[in-house]
C-alpha cells in the first residue's frame, strides 16, 4: 500500500517558536513511518521555509531544529504532499493564516480550519463568542492601543479615546483586583501578568502592547485551573480532566516550559458530577466556535462555591512530552500514535 505523504510544519514566526520545535520533534518521533511518508518542515523565525531533519531522540526544550536545505518555493513544495499537520503555535501559523494557505491549495490539514482558528487564537472575539454560547467566564474588559493612545472599548462596543490613566480608573470601576492582564493573539501565556492594585495594572498594560495592540483584563478567579481535551469534527468527544498545578503565582511561560515543579495531574481529583459538565461545556465551546479535529479548552472551578468558569481554548495545543493535550487522551485509553492516526484521519473529513 503507498505511503501518504504528510508534511508535518513547525517552528514559525512567533513568539512560541520553541515550543512549535519541541512540539514538531515529538510528533516527528511518534508518526507511524509503516503508514506515513514523513517530510518534516521547519520556519524559522524569519519566516523561511527549510527541509528539516527528523530528530533521532527526544529533545529538550529550546533545542533548535535541525535544517537541512532552504525550501526555494514552499507552495510548490506543500503541492507534492498529501496533508498537512501544522504545529505552529501563535501568530501566523494558529491564527488561521496558514490554513487559509492551505485552504487555497485544496489541501487536507490536521486541525481546526481558518475561523475556529483565527477566533480561538483572539481571546477577546473568543469571549464574545462564549459569552453567546451561555459559557460563565470572568469579567473583562478590553483595550485597543492606537499610537500612543488607548481606546476604551464598552461592553456595547462603543469607543473613547482615553490615556493610562483613564483606562485605569474605567476598568478599576467595573472589575475588581487582583486581575489578569492579556495580549489579545497571544499564546503559551506570553505578555500574561497579574495585577494587584492600579499601578500594576497600567505597567502590564503597558508591557502587553509589546506583543498586541488589543488587550485583555479579566478579573482573576480564586480557584483550581483544570484542562479537557477534545477530539473530532462533527462527533466530537472530550478526554478526562487534568489539574495544574504551576509552581509560582499562575501558570505563565516560565512555570510551563522552565519549571520543573509545576505539575499536572491526570485525572484531577474532582466529583465525577463536576467533571462530566467540564467534558460536556468543553465539548460545547468547540462546536461554539465551528471547531475540527482538536483542541484544549481550559477552565477554573472557583474554590468557595464549586462554579465552572470557562478560561479560554486552544486550536492548536502543545504536543511536547509534558503538554496536556496528548497526556489527557492516554489517560482516556487513546495513545499518542493512536491520536496522530485520529487527527490525520479527521483532516481527510473536514
């Protein structure tokens, strides 16, 4: 039987590049090269395409990709190949760029396809559209920066044009400290801090227009951060629930890829009752946003009362040797090679 020849894409220009390697390499790794003819792709950081080793052993994280020869026509290139598996995470490769790419050259990819991505990469559009959906999530609010300008955006969409401090003192009047602090198409918890009182505030403000000029404030939920898994295009089916548990305040870059004392625990230990209705409102916000073949959709349980509070979901999750995604699935009955074959064979569906 011939092989299919899939192009598995990595790196990419945004600020999540190592995580796309270390994600690559472990999808690289655990392909079933008796099914699959493999072509791993690699971009860098300046946006060229290079053919790229496929790595012998695990790697650790911040390892670089191993290129072997410039790709001179990339389209051509993705033309010879059968389907697609993007793992770039951030900008330009899980914001619906790329899949619009590959949507032009009718090509089959692993994936959620061009809206569900570029809504599931903004969190503000994604609140919107969850707030519909009739998901409880935090309150927030959101900014736009403009130049040297902020422009204050109500819950009915009307704009002002505002300073600091202003922005400060209309947020503080509506949501409550501590609060978190977002750039909008961020991913891997990039630009994220955490706001205690209103000089904070306006420093990380200031600090998330580095990486977007639409911010996020949401006020922070007391509480216990969990995680589900999901998996399918019209039948979709949710994994067991997960527990983190970060080493410092909150689960930022650092406490996920740096700190070896940030946990996770599978399945989180909760009431089978609480986690069915994660699974089922996971399930719920994928659909919500026109979803295909996986995501992650995170969530809080507030600690006093015991209330489901949806955080935000991911398209295009990690798939390193110590990322949720494929970790919930085995602990659901369903292995790492066993779930690259689902996805790649949803891709052919969608």
């Amino acid at each position: 039987m011939k092989k299919e020849k899939i192009g598995v894409i990595f790196g990419g220009m945004s600020t999540e590049n190592e995580v796309s390697v270390a994600s690559g390499n472990s999808i690289l790794r655990n392909l079933d090269e008796t099914k699959y003819e493999i072509y791993p792709i690699y971009i860098g950081k300046d946006g060229i395409w290079y053919e790229a080793e496929k790595p012998k052993e695990d790697q650790k994280f911040g390892s670089q990709a191993k290129s072997k020869e410039k790709i001179e026509n990339p389209i051509n290139y993705l033309k010879n190949l059968d389907i697609l598996f993007p793992v770039l995470h951030g900008l330009y490769g899980e914001d619906g760029t790329i899949q619009g790419l590959f949507e032009l050259l009718k090509k089959p990819y692993v994936g959620c396809k061009v809206l569900a991505s570029s809504v599931g990469m903004d969190k503000v559009y994604t609140k919107i559209i969850f707030e519909k959906a009739g998901l409880k999530q935090a309150k927030y609010q959101y900014i736009r920066k403009n130049k040297e300008n902020y422009i204050y955006v109500d819950n009915q969409f009307n704009e002002q044009t505002v300073s600091l401090e202003e922005v400060a003192n209309k947020i503080t009047e509506n949501i409550k400290f501590p609060m978190f602090i977002k750039p909008s198409n961020s991913g891997s918890s990039v630009g994220i801090n955490k706001a205690n009182d209103k000089e904070e505030l306006k420093e990380y403000i200031k600090y998330a227009t580095q990486f977007d000029y639409k911010i996020l404030i949401e006020e922070g939920i007391q509480g216990r951060e969990v995680e589900c898994a999901v998996l399918g295009n019209e039948e979709v089916i949710a994994s067991t629930v997960g527990e983190v548990k970060a080493a410092t305040e909150f689960y930022s870059y650092e406490a996920k890829y740096k700190n070896e004392q940030s946990k996770t625990q599978i399945p989180a230990d909760i009431e089978k009752e609480l986690e069915n209705e994660i699974r089922s409102q996971a399930i719920k916000a994928f659909k919500a946003i026109d979803g295909k073949g996986l995501a992650r959709v995170d969530f809080f349980i507030e600690k006093d009362s015991n209330q489901i509070y949806i955080n935000e979901i991911n398209t295009l999750p990690g798939f390193t040797h110590i990322s949720m995604y494929p970790k919930l699935f085995e602990s659901s009955g369903i292995d790492y090679q066993e779930l690259l074959n689902k996805l790649i064979e949803l891709s052919k569906l969608s």
